[in-house]
C-alpha cells in the first residue's frame, strides 16, 4: 500500500505543473483564435438559404453555411463552398454575409458523392467580404486545434428575433474551438431520405470520400457547410454532420475535409465538368461502414441474407456489374473474386475503393480474378463515374 500511496503521489506531483502549462497554453489558444481569427475569418463565412427547396423536401425552405474561397470583383460576385445537402438543386438561394447584407445565389456544380456543392453569389460588392484561405486536409494531425464556424442567420445570436422563421433556427454566427480527434479513413455512407432522390440504389452520399475528418468541435444547428480552420486560418475542411452523443462518441462531429472539396471546385471552375475515375463494380464493404435506410427492396427485402451471400472479408466479391461500365466492357461478372489489381493483392474491398479514386482516367488496369476453379485475366480501362444519385458503384 505504501509503494502505490508514493507513486499516486508521483503522479501528482508531475501532473501539478502540467495541468498548469496545459492551463495556460489553452487559455492563449482560445484568446487567439477569438480575438483574432474569428474576427478575420467571419468575414469569409455566409449563412445560405435555400428559397425554393426540392419538391417532396420536409419544409419548404432550408438554412445552413459556406464560406466564399474565390472572389470575381469584376462581376460583383463570388463562389463559395457549402454542403450538397445544404445547397441541393435548388433554382434560388440567399447568402447573407457577416454584416448581415443578403445577396441572390445559385448553385454550379453539386456533388453528392462528397457532400459539396459549388455555389456562385450574385451582386455582391468585394470589400463585403474576406476571401477564405484553403489549406491542406491531407497533412492534418490527432490533437491540433480545429475551429468550426457557421453562420446559419449570420451576425451575432444576442437580440436576435427570433419570431422570424427564418432565423430561428440554431445560433447565428458561431465559432467552437476544440481539436482532431480524429481521421475516419472508411467512410461509405448510403442514405434514402426522400423518394424524389431514390436512384437505383437510394440516394448516394459520401461514397466518394478518401477519408473524414473527426472533432470535438462543435457543430451547431445550420453549421452544415460551414467552414474548419486550422490555427492558421487556412480551411481544412466542411461541417458535416454531429453524432449527437449517444452510442457513438459524445461531442464526436464529423467534417469533410478539403481536398477532394478543392478538387471539385476547381475541376468544374477550369474545366466546367467533375470527373472521378470509376470502373463500375459494386462490392459491399463491411456492413458498420454502410448505412442503408429504406433500401431493403433492392437486396429482396433480406439485406443480412445478401450480406451473407455475398460479403466476406477474406476476398473481394464482385456482386454486380454496371452495364455498358468499363468493368463490363472489360468482361468482369457477377460473383468474381478479385485476386490481383494492379499488381497488388487488396486486404480489404474498402482499400480497393481507395485505389480506384485515385487512378489516373484512361488508366488500363491488369486484373486477375477467380471465376469458379478458373483464374482469368482481365485488363480494364479506368473511366469516368456517371450518375452521381445512383451509381453506388467504384
């Protein structure tokens, strides 16, 4: 007893002064990035409106954020990122900037398949707003600060009316500070929220992501779209969406990093199209990495029965092929088992999934797959994904 009463005391001793530092860096940290780059980087963030939302959509408008990364002085406009579930294919939007002035916008460009959309804002004079500086998502580290901001009713949340309906909903103006917890490396979500956005296989979002980014930042009501920055000022990513707490993590809030949202953006800003290589072969990954709501009828009505059938996670199964894909032009069939891709042998469906996002359009692929006691050679030709609300496909 007196052994361990002396080393409690150890500890104690050594966590005294480290509390203390701990203390005290934390204290700087959350005075600089409140006094300094919230006061700067607000000036990026909008809150945005969506004015006439989807038919079929719950309410017949929306409100969340973005943040405006590219200027256009000379049109009196700007583009700025958001959410595809904030932004949707709606024909009218509102950003309404800092100093609460509201301008007309429009999305470009959407993207499902990672949860962007591209938005253009209308007669919006350049000294209204900062232009955001976009960092690296990829160089991100566990433990650094990360700084959530949204603007859902933009200005600040004190006397705020809030018997207008549209403003009442979530704080406005917000900034949380805390760390990366986290880097989800397999995310592969699959939603049905409404029956106008069902495609062959539900409505698709996430599915095209290399990785999210986990925080302990908190996400506030409207936030979606908005941006995280890093402690210095750079956006590392987009608000997506909060566990909520529960069986998940408490304060666990998930954001899609930046990268493949720059990538996006600026593959439609110089080229007017967003290509994402594809070969058209559905696999499933591990059922905890894949959310289906409502999709029961496209496994016939038995998902655990198909998951069964056709999920192992010693070999790579190939359940369908998309037609007139360049899996199918490449002879792949049904209940193939991939052995070799590339050159390289794959532990895992989703690791093959990764590999693919990342192969140059054009590429011819050498493939060796298990066709009954057979081993066949198969050279596929990397193409481009279609039918971003259907295709759940790599």
């Amino acid at each position: 007893m007196k052994r361990i009463a002396v080393l409690l005391l150890a500890v104690a001793v050594v966590a005294a002064p480290l509390a203390a530092y701990a203390a005290n860096q934390a204290d700087g940290l959350i005075s600089k990035f409140n006094r300094e780059l919230v006061n700067r980087a607000k000036k990026s963030v909008v809150g945005i409106w969506i004015m006439n939302a989807p038919s079929g959509f719950p309410t017949p408008f929306g409100i969340g954020s973005g943040f405006i990364f590219q200027g256009i002085p000379e049109e009196n406009a700007a583009y700025a990122l958001t959410n595809n579930h904030v932004g949707f294919d709606t024909v009218m939007l509102q950003c309404e900037t800092w100093d609460r002035h509201t301008y007309k916008a429009q999305a470009v460009a959407l993207e499902p398949g990672i949860d962007i959309a591209l938005i253009k804002v209308y007669d919006i004079p350049p000294d209204s707003y900062e232009v955001a500086v976009l960092g690296d998502s990829d160089s991100l580290t566990i433990g650094e600060p990360a700084l959530a901001m949204g603007a859902p009713g933009s200005g600040e949340s004190l006397n705020t009316d809030r018997s207008d309906p549209w403003k009442s909903f979530g704080l406005h103006g917000t900034a949380t500070l805390r760390v990366v917890t986290g880097i989800e490396t397999n995310p592969f979500d699959m939603v049905q929220w409404w029956p106008q956005f069902q495609g062959e296989f539900g409505y698709e979002s996430l599915c095209n992501l290399p990785y999210r980014i986990v925080t302990q930042s908190g996400i506030n009501g409207g936030n979606s779209g908005g941006p995280l920055f890093n402690s210095r000022g750079e956006v590392i990513g987009l608000n997506h969406a909060t566990s909520g707490g529960g069986i998940i993590a408490q304060n666990q809030n998930f954001t899609i990093p930046i990268n493949p949202a720059k990538n996006f953006a600026f593959q439609i800003l110089d080229t007017g199209k967003y290509e994402l290589p594809w070969l058209g072969l559905d696999m499933l990954v591990p059922p905890e990495m894949m959310t289906l709501m409502g999709n029961s009828s496209y496994f016939g009505g038995g998902i655990s029965e198909f998951y069964e059938k056709y999920y192992n996670e010693k070999v790579l199964k190939v359940f369908n092929v998309r037609k007139d894909s360049p899996a199918d032009r490449a002879g792949f069939k049904a209940e193939d088992v991939i052995l070799e891709f590339d050159g390289q042998a794959f532990p895992t469906v989703t690791d093959l999934r990764l590999y693919i996002f990342q192969l140059p359009i054009g590429k011819e692929v050498p493939v060796v797959v298990k066709r009954g006691r057979e081993k066949v050679k198969l050279t596929a030709e990397v193409g481009v994904k279609r039918h971003y609300n259907s295709e759940f496909s790599f």
